[in-house]
C-alpha cells in the first residue's frame, strides 16, 4: 500500500497550477504525508470496531470517536472554510490531465488509473 504523498513523489514536483489549487485548499500538509506499507491486521481491527449508528470505535477501553479536530491535530489541515467544489472526470480526460499537468507518460497514466 502507498500513499498518496508517495506517488507525489513519485511523479516528481506537481505543476505550478496543480500546485496553486492544493495550497489554497489548505490540502498541501497532505502532501507530506507518505507511508509505504500499513498493518493490515490494525486496520482490519479498527474496521471490525467501528459501528456505523454512532460513528465511533468500540475499543477495550471505551469508545472513540475521531473528531474535526483531531483530523486537524494529526494531519495539520485546515477545517475551517468552504469546501472544495469537484467535477467529477471520465478516464481519458484523467489521464490527459495527468500527462499534461503532472508530465507523466501516457503508460504511467494509465497504470496510475488502474
């Protein structure tokens, strides 16, 4: 399993125009963020936990439930503000996309969109 901020890495230094929407989005901390390999066996556990009608764990210890603000302490991302507006992209113009404003091949895209 990788990350997104891997792949980021990945591909190398986004373009300056993909590079002004994730700043003022308040999103770039994210960016940072890279892991190459999970526990499985702690995510299944969490999953196994969590119940749907409350949104919370049900752990040992107690209940937990992950608020706004400890997404912001973890993450360090902003939760305040508009949300972002999305159109949602068929796969070829994903993959121009891609190979336009990341600079990628076209295999690579494809591979990526897999």
């Amino acid at each position: 399993m990788v990350s997104h901020g891997r792949k980021l890495n990945k591909f190398g230094i986004p373009c300056s125009q993909v590079y002004v929407f994730v700043e003022n989005s308040g999103l770039f901390p994210l960016c940072k963020i890279g892991y190459e390999v999970v526990d499985k066996d702690l995510i299944t556990t969490f999953v196994e936990r969590w119940h749907r009608d409350t949104n919370s764990f049900h752990l040992p210890v107690g209940e937990m439930t992950i608020t706004l603000d400890d997404v912001s302490s973890i993450l360090h991302i902003l939760i305040e503000g508009q949300f972002p507006t999305y159109v949602t992209l068929e796969h070829n113009d994903a993959k121009e996309m891609l190979m336009e404003l990341l600079g990628v091949s076209k295999t690579q895209a494809n591979e990526e969109l897999k």
